[in-house]
C-alpha cells in the first residue's frame, strides 16, 4: 500500500490505478488527495517552516545527505517501482535513482550567501537572501525522481518547506523515496500529495503557497501562470521544447548521431532538452538520416525488466496516441521513413525509435515536439535561414550547432534564441550551469544555484552609521 506523507505520517483515503505502460493494465494503486488533505499538507509545511529556517545551512545539508543515503539503502525496491511506472528499463532507472541521489547531495553543498555592497564611513548595505516560505512543487512523468527531488531539495536547502505532488502517471517511485524522509526530516518540512489534474490545480489556486515550481506541457504551464498572476506568486516553469540541432557541412555526423540517438530516442525521446529535428546540409542529409537509422535499429525495445532491453514503452497512452498521430501526419506530408515508423504490434505503449526524410519546416514532426522517439531530418541550403526559421518558432529550451570550426561554432550558437545553446554536444544538463527557461519553453532559471535563488527572496538592507550625518534621497 502507497501512502503520501503528511505531517510526518502516512496518509490515505481514496486511491486510483496507476498503469503499467509495458501492458497497459493496472498494477497498483496510488492515493488521490482530498480539498483537506492538501489542506493540512500546507498547514504541516507552514507550521514547519520557521524552525526549518532557523536551521543553519549545514544542518539542513546533513539532513539532506542522511535522505539521500536512507534512498541509496532502498535505491534497488526505489528503481523497480520507477521502471514500473515509467517503462524505463531496470538497468537505467537504477543509474537515474543514483543520479537523483547524487544530485541531492549536491544541491545540499550549495550555499547562497549575503553580499555587501557598500561598507564605509558612512553607510553598510547589504543584499540578504531569505527562504520565500512554503513552495509548492508538481513533477512530471518523464522523470519523476529526478527533476521532482532536484526541486525538493533546492526549496529545502534554502530553508523553504515544500508540498510535492508526483504525475499521477508515475506517482510510486516519489511517494516511496518520500515514506524514508519520515524521522530524517522535521515533520512538515517534505510533503506529498498524489492526484491527477484537479489535485494539481487545486495546488495552483491554494493561497498557502509562496512559490510554484512546475515541470511539464507548454500548455499546462500556461494554465498555472495565467492562474497565479492574480496573485503575483513566483513561478518556475520548466516546459516544451523542439530543440535543432543543427549540423555544419565540416561537422562530425558520427558524433551528432551518437548525441541524437541517446537524447531523441533513449527513455522514449520524453525528455524536453532531447534532440526533437536535425537540420543537415542537402549534401549530407542522407548519409546523416542512414546512419541515424542504423543506430535506432540497435535499441532492444522490451518491457524493463528483460535484461536486454534498452528501450522501454512510451509512458502513457495519450502521449503513444500523439506520437502514432504526428507519425502519420509526416508520411501523408510527403516524410520517407528510414526506421520504424508504426507501433509494434504487442500489448503496451511500443513504438520503435523512427527517423523520417524529406519533411520541411511546416510539418507537424518539425514544427511541434513530440515528445517520442522520432527524429525528422530536414535538408538545408542555408544556415542562416535555418537559424532563422528555428527562432521563429515559439519553443527556446535548448539548440545546438555541430562543426570543427569552433569561432564559427559559438558564433552561430549566439543567434539562437534558446536559454541553453552547446557546440558539437546538445543539452548537457550539467549541474553546476544555469539553465534558462525562455519563450514558450519555459519561466524563470533553474539548476545550479539558480534553481535555489528561484526559492528565496532578495531584500537590500541599508544601516547608516552612527556618525554619519543624515543623506537624503531625491523621491523616485
């Protein structure tokens, strides 16, 4: 039985079916939240927070580190539930369980210090960071652990508490590590809640949150800032992408290949900053689509626990039926499949990694993210007009330019509007580099020290000096 966390207790009233995506059937349960458990959610984390707070940073750190040393005990029943809920194969979600690990120690090592501005005879001003107070924070299916924990432990390093709601798609795995905060963390101080979209915008509307923090669908993110505004709460919204990458006549198509096939197909293509098109010079576009073909022919497609497999099923069915959709809509538009192409015929959300020719920009494939693993590749003539017809679009997560021309390279990166722009590699989530959310992909900056400041508030304090003689300011 899965419960969430609340108060420090294991709470359940009324549960739903969570769905294995290698079977689509139901293989467990998972509660669904009521209007007063989230209640008493909130009451807990606010109650919590200014003892939280009065904490110094190395204490808040070595509860952080205990949490994630009590995952690692588990780290094996942690990794099962998420390639049961995520499809991931077994031997990947253990290496993200690990990684989700690591990064909660590292986050736990940052430290956002007060600054001073001026110190002299006359006056001290000092910029102070404090903890906005209770965040609220909804994790997505396509990496529950991870992104949802680099979240709960930015807010709490800070001296925030946190309510935290997993998908309902993939709600075990975060519900788990969190039954192992219990005796580690003040009660209150790391909450969860499980429900589905009505939980999730029951958490946007509730006035007991101080910030939002949000992974997920450019239209869902939308929804909660158009909801928040009212209240003028602070937002980070990590969303879409339809990342380019684009390749240069000397770049290396072997390299670009080997970026595309573990970021556009690995864990089903579901991640936002994966490769989502290739743009390659007319000349080199077959061989760049034969070879890219060729590399997604080598996945092992099969349930996560096959010892083999490398691939697993796309989580959900509503994403399988977007992708078989799109899919569909390049070959009527003219696309030549080189790989895959159609679901497999076996129960379950199976479909093989695809890459598709001879589409253009205003193909549903090129101009939308699919969010699944298929790949367009799109023939140029002109860099600067790809550049151009990339910045056109709505998305900026992340994009990349491949070339040995290195000056050329990192002047090219500097016309694309994306947050997170890379030469000769794409989308390096490394943790100690911001990363920007701009344009439809996004609000805010997270990750590296950033993704804490997103937690805190920023106040000036000014103390004159006794014998200083009294300024005035002219009025603003």
């Amino acid at each position: 039985m899965f419960h969430q966390v609340i108060d420090g207790a294991l709470v359940a009233t009324a549960f739903a079916d969570v769905i294995d995506p290698s079977t689509g059937t139901a293989f467990q349960r998972s509660p669904v939240a009521s209007a007063d458990e989230l209640d008493r959610a909130v009451t807990a984390a606010r109650r919590a927070q200014p003892a939280w707070t009065a904490l110094d940073w190395d204490a808040r750190e070595a509860c952080l580190v205990q949490l994630a040393n009590a995952i690692d005990g588990e780290i094996e029943w942690i990794a099962a539930l998420h390639s049961m809920e995520q499809g991931m194969p077994y031997g990947q979600s253990l290496t993200f369980t690990r990684l989700t690990t690591a990064r909660i120690r590292l986050i736990a090592s940052f430290r956002i210090a007060d600054r001073t501005i001026f110190d002299d005879a006359v006056r001290k001003v000092v910029e102070r960071w404090h903890p906005l107070g209770v965040v609220a924070a909804i994790a997505p299916w396509n990496g529950p652990l991870l992104l949802g924990m680099i979240k709960v432990a930015s807010a709490l390093i800070a001296g925030n508490t946190i309510v935290l709601k997993p998908s309902e798609l993939t709600p075990l795995s975060t519900l788990e590590l969190a039954r192992l905060s219990i005796g580690i963390l003040p009660d209150g101080v790391f909450n969860t809640i499980a429900g589905g979209r009505e939980t999730g915008a029951a958490m946007v509307a509730h006035r007991g949150f101080d910030k939002i923090s949000f992974t997920g669908s450019t239209a869902t993110g939308i929804a909660i800032a158009t909801q928040s505004a009212p209240l003028l709460r602070p937002l980070t919204l990590e969303l879409g992408g339809n990342d380019a990458a684009i390749l240069l006549p000397d770049g290396s198509i072997d390299d670009l290949v080997i970026a595309a096939a573990q970021s556009g197909f690995s864990n089903c293509g579901q991640f936002c900053a994966a490769i989502k098109r290739i743009y390659a010079p007319r000349h080199l576009a077959e061989e760049v689509g034969a070879k890219l073909a060729a590399a997604a022919n080598a996945f092992v497609i099969a349930s996560a626990f096959v010892p083999r497999a490398t691939l697993g099923p796309i989580q959900n069915k509503a994403q399988f039926d977007k992708v078989c959709a799109i899919v569909a809509d390049a070959t009527a538009a003219g696309g030549r499949v080189l790989s895959g192409g159609a679901p497999l015929d076996r129960p379950g959300y199976f479909f093989p990694p695809t890459v598709i020719a001879d589409l253009a920009d205003g193909a549903r494939l090129v101009d939308e993210e699919q969010f699944g693993p298929v790949i367009p590749i799109v023939a140029y003539d002109d860099v600067n007009a790809v550049i151009d017809r990339v910045n056109a679009g709505p998305y900026g997560l992340t994009g990349s330019i491949w070339t040995k021309d290195l000056d050329r390279g990192e002047a090219l990166a500097a016309r694309l509007v994306v947050g997170s722009a890379a030469i000769n590699r794409h989308a390096a989530f490394d943790p100690h580099v911001a990363f920007p959310l701009i344009k439809q992909s996004g609000l805010g900056v997270d990750y590296a020290e950033y993704g804490i400041r997103g937690t805190m508030r920023l106040q000036a304090v000014t103390t004159m000096k006794p014998q200083a003689a009294p300024l005035s300011e002219p009025a603003a």
